[in-house]
C-alpha cells in the first residue's frame, strides 16, 4: 500500500513539472541608482519573485566585468548580487548582442549615431530644418521628454504596455524619423568619421547603420532570452533590460513562443 502511495505522488510530481511552465519577468530598468529606482527596490522585486535565473543586458566580457567588479554602483548586478547571496543557487547569464560595443565602432555606428543627433538639434536650433523635419525632430524631443517623466515614477510606471508604446514610439522617431532627415540633407553625406580600421564613414552611413542594428540588437536578445528558457524549462526567469528595449524584446518573446512559457509581470 505504501509503495502505491509513493508511485502515486511521484506521477504527481511527475505530471505537475510537465505542465508548469517557464515564467518570464522582463523588468525594465534605469540602470543607473536613483530615488524613486534604487537596488534595494529592485531587489525587493527579485525577492517577490523569487527567480531561479536573472538574464542581464551585458555580453560574456560585460559579465564578467560585472561579477568581478566591486565598484559598480548599477541597479542590476548590485541587487542580483545581494540577492545571489541570500539565493547562492541562482543562475546568473549574460543575454546581450555578443561584443556589442566593439561591433559599433568597428562599423562607425559609433560615434556617427550622436553626432548626427547633435548634429540635427544644431540645424534645428539653427532654424535650418525644413516643416517636415522640425515634425520629425519634435515628434523624437516630445517622446523622449515623456519618458524621462515617467522614469522619475516607481518602476511599475515604466513596466506597462502603455509605457511600452510610447518607448516604441520614441524608437521609431527616432530610428525611422530622424533617419529621413539624415538621409535628405548633404550635411550628413559630407560629415565623417574615421573607423577603427582607417576607413572614413560618414555621419549618414553611421547612423543608417545604428538604425539597423536596432532592430538587429533586440532581435538577438530576444533569441538569446527563448535559448535560455528552453534550456531550462519550468524555471523562473527575469529578464533585467533597459525599459527601452521591453516593448521590442516582449513583442519578440511572443512572436518566438511555443507555449513552452508564460510571460509575467512583477506586479501582478
């Protein structure tokens, strides 16, 4: 009878970790410490959720930095450290476009991407800009103002598929709006920089070439997200990103997703 009992429970258990899925938390976060956004909060919030992985918005060497460093002062690997000592057994993973930063400025993504916006706002304060491209720039100034707003609020303000839609917003302003302005006028195809390599590239291509990686970046990581998730599955997994990127690396997950996961809230 008790040997029925125990075979009994373990199809219990058995049939239970089958169904339970994968829980995905994507936080969007200000990476730097401030008032209303801190690593005590966010650690309070890791404690409520209890994560078997938190994910982090580095590549491999940006991890390694980040676990050996004792002077960061980031939001995220000071609360996930402090929460890795009181849970030893958390995985901690990196999930970010590998050699990201080096990637940039062997393209000349980098600098050309701020200099054309400096460049932009000068013509504009210049009053040189056309009607169509003050629209444009304005349009990138107005959302990128809103979203500073509501950063100074508790993280569940810029964690909500109203906040994520303004984020979208402020991308396409600024990847797609600000692009027609560089594409049009001659001061972007005249303006260089040089590459790592010698190559010169101008402030156009650079900032073309930012456009695109964009879409390239989010993409990435959201790949990466799903390979962790189904590498261990019927886990709980948060995902520590700058709010930024959450519309485009949710709208991923869930194109991505099987039913293998569920993604979650914090909050909820």
């Amino acid at each position: 009878m008790k040997h029925l009992i125990s075979l009994f429970l373990l199809l219990l258990v058995n049939i239970y970790s089958s169904q339970r899925k994968t829980e995905i938390y994507v936080i969007g976060n200000i990476h730097d410490s401030v008032p209303n956004y801190h690593p005590k909060i966010l650690f309070d919030i890791l404690e409520k959720i209890k994560p078997d992985i938190t994910l982090h918005e580095v590549d491999s060497k940006g991890m390694k930095e980040y676990e050996t460093s004792n002077t960061s002062k980031e939001n995220e690997i000071t609360a996930t450290n402090l929460y890795l000592k009181k849970h030893p057994n958390t995985l901690r993973f990196p999930f970010d476009f590998e050699g990201r930063n080096q990637y940039r400025k062997d393209k000349g993504m980098v600098p050309t991407d701020n200099l054309s916006v400096k460049l932009i706002d000068s013509l504009y304060k210049a009053k040189q800009l056309s009607s169509s491209e003050i629209k444009r720039y304005e349009d990138f100034l107005t959302t990128t103002k809103e979203l500073m707003k509501i950063a100074e609020l508790s993280p569940e303000n810029f964690n909500n598929t109203t906040t994520d839609k303004i984020s979208e917003r402020r991308q396409n302003a600024q990847y797609s709006g600000l692009i027609q302005i560089t594409d049009e006028r001659p001061e972007f195809a005249n303006r260089y920089v040089t590459k790592p390599n010698g190559e010169k590239i101008s402030y156009r291509d650079g900032f073309k070439l930012m456009s695109g990686f964009w879409d390239l970046r989010n993409q990435t990581m959201a790949k990466n997200i799903y390979t962790i998730a189904e590498k261990y599955p019927h886990k709980k997994i948060v995902v520590l990103t700058g709010f930024l990127h959450r519309y485009y690396i949710l709208k991923e997950l869930n194109r991505l997703n099987k039913g293998s996961y569920v993604i979650k809230e914090f909050y909820n």
